[in-house]
C-alpha cells in the first residue's frame, strides 16, 4: 500500500460480523484487478458483535486497511462522512460491507473515473431480496423528493459510488449535523456519470438498518434540500381555512332558510377531527424545520473517534 494510495474504499461497518469474511475477499479481488494502489477504511459504527476482531484479523495480513472505530453509535451517514474525512486517496468509493452492492462493480466506477468522471454513482436497475413494500416506498421516497428538492437528485440510487479527491474534500468541508451524503453529492455538481447494476440480496445474516432508521433518512433528505414542505403546509392551512369557510356557511344557510338542520353532532366532531389531524400534521412539519435548527446550532461533532488503527503504527486515540 503507498502512502497516498490512488483509490480509497470508504466501508461503514455495523454488526456485520457474518458477512465480512465474503465482503473483504470480494473487495480485495476487485481491487487487485484494477491494478492500482489502494486503500480499504472500514468505519466501525460502535458495533456490538465482534466485527472490529475479525476487522483487526484482516489487518494483521493485510497493510492497505484501516479500522476507525466510533466511541458509540453514530450512523451510517456519519460513518460515510469519517471515512472520507480520513480517506487518502485521488478517488473514493462509498460501499457498504453487506455485499448488496455488488464490489465487482468497483473497477467499472474507477475506469469511468480514469476517464475524466468526478463522480460516478450507480442506479439500482433490481433489487433483490427486498420486501415488496419496502420497494414500493423507496419509490414514492424518490419521486417525493425529486419533486420537492431544488437540486435534480438521480432516482433510486443509494451511497454506492465514487467520488473525485476534490468532491470528497468539497463534502468533509461542510459542516451540516444532518447529512445526506447522496444529495450532497449531487448538489456539488461537477462531471457525473450513472452505472447501472443489479442489487442483490445480503450475504448473510440480516439487515441492521431498520424501517425506522430508512424514515429517518427519508425524513432528513427531504427537509435538507428543500422548504417546499412548508410551503406545503401553509398551502393546506390555507385551503383547510377557505374550505371552514365554505362549510360554516353553508351550516349558516341550512339553519336560517331550511329545516333541514342535522341533529346531533356528528358531522361537527367529523370535522373536528379532520381540522385538528391536519393541525397537528402541519405542527410536525414545522417541528422537524425547527429541530434541524436546534441540531445544528448546537455545534455538537457529527461523530466521534475513539481509535484509527492503522497496520505497522501504534493505536492513535483522538476525538472529532
């Protein structure tokens, strides 16, 4: 491995101890086959299982991998922005350790790169072994967005690309708490290319990224790019308030000049709750705005280092 390696391989690992074994020799094929110096910089996001062990395994045979371990917990997002951060080399891959995406593809990304391509991103032409419903919604979730967001985002792509030495420093430098790093890549601009592949199904063991944390995701993709979501709610507070209007005076003709004026209360409560959902929906809406905020003035690190170990040097303790 050369001091400054010309591909870095960005891996975020969370309790992904049955499937390494596979990943790290896929990987490694990969990359020998391009021929090229390289790194591989796995970021262990305070996994619970002994990942880091066979992590280190891999170390003490291997000079080109690098084990940043998080002091707990941070998420995958903050997991992919250490390793860029720490990442050496003129070109980055971000792939994740569950062998979903294909690294065979690695040296279709780096050959497109050599060609001139700042960033090379993959579109998912299948998804294998995916939940119907999970599918589903990652459709709406990609529509959604290319509606609402101002930046034009690729449709059903995922962190699995490569990126240009000057995209990932344009990236590290910014200093935003709730990143996503697929929009961000997007909103730099620069010469893009798309490859396309099909996902497969894990390799082992199940997936450690659950259906809430993919909301959550969603949830801060769609707020970070755009504010049309409140421009939306303000467009339902104001057709919600014509529309009370509309109502109360139809209510107001039926009392005055018919008889007949519904009794009970039924059709009032109706309403009542319809207004109050809507209130309540339009309240959330404002609250996530104002929690990014808080998030973000805070100042807090997005994550924090608790050891880089590094074949051939001693453990370094440092925090970020």
């Amino acid at each position: 491995m050369a001091s400054n390696p010309t591909l870095s391989v960005v891996i975020p690992v969370f309790n992904e101890h049955k499937v390494l074994p596979e990943f790290y020799q896929r990987t490694s094929a990969a990359l020998r086959s391009i021929k090229t110096s390289y790194e591989l910089v796995f970021i262990d996001d305070g996994s619970r299982d002994n990942s880091v062990e066979i992590l280190t395994d891999f170390a003490k045979k291997d000079p080109a991998i690098v084990i940043i371990k998080f002091s707990r917990n941070f998420g995958h997002q903050a997991a992919i922005s250490a390793g860029m951060a720490n990442a050496k080399g003129d070109a980055v891959v971000i792939i994740d350790s569950d062998c979903q995406d294909p690294p065979e593809v690695i040296p279709e990304l780096f050959a497109s790169w050599k060609q001139g391509f700042e960033v090379v991103y993959t579109k998912r032409k299948k998804r294998k072994g995916e939940f119907f419903l999970l599918q589903f919604f990652a459709k709406i979730f990609y529509r959604l967005l290319g509606t609402f967001s101002a930046v034009k985002i690729p449709r059903d792509t995922g962190d699995f690309r490569l990126i240009d030495r000057k995209v990932c420093d344009v990236l590290s430098s910014m200093g935003e708490y709730h990143k996503y790093i697929r929009g961000l890549v997007a909103w730099t601009g620069f010469r893009q290319k798309e490859v396309s592949y099909v996902r497969k199904k894990r390799a082992a063991g199940k997936s450690t990224y659950g259906f809430f944390q993919r909301v959550r995701l969603a949830v801060n993709a769609l707020t970070s790019f755009s504010p049309k979501p409140l421009k939306l709610a303000s467009m339902i507070g104001l057709v919600t308030f014509f529309g009370g209007l509309v109502y109360l005076g139809y209510a107001l003709y039926q009392f005055f000049f018919t008889t007949d004026t519904v009794p009970g209360w039924t059709s009032t409560i109706a309403l009542l709750i319809i207004l109050n959902g809507i209130s309540y929906l339009l309240l959330g809406i404002m609250g996530e705005y104002i929690g990014r905020i808080f998030e973000e003035v805070k100042k807090r690190p997005l994550y924090i280092i608790d050891s880089i170990q590094q074949p051939g040097k001693k453990q370094k303790k440092r925090g970020k």
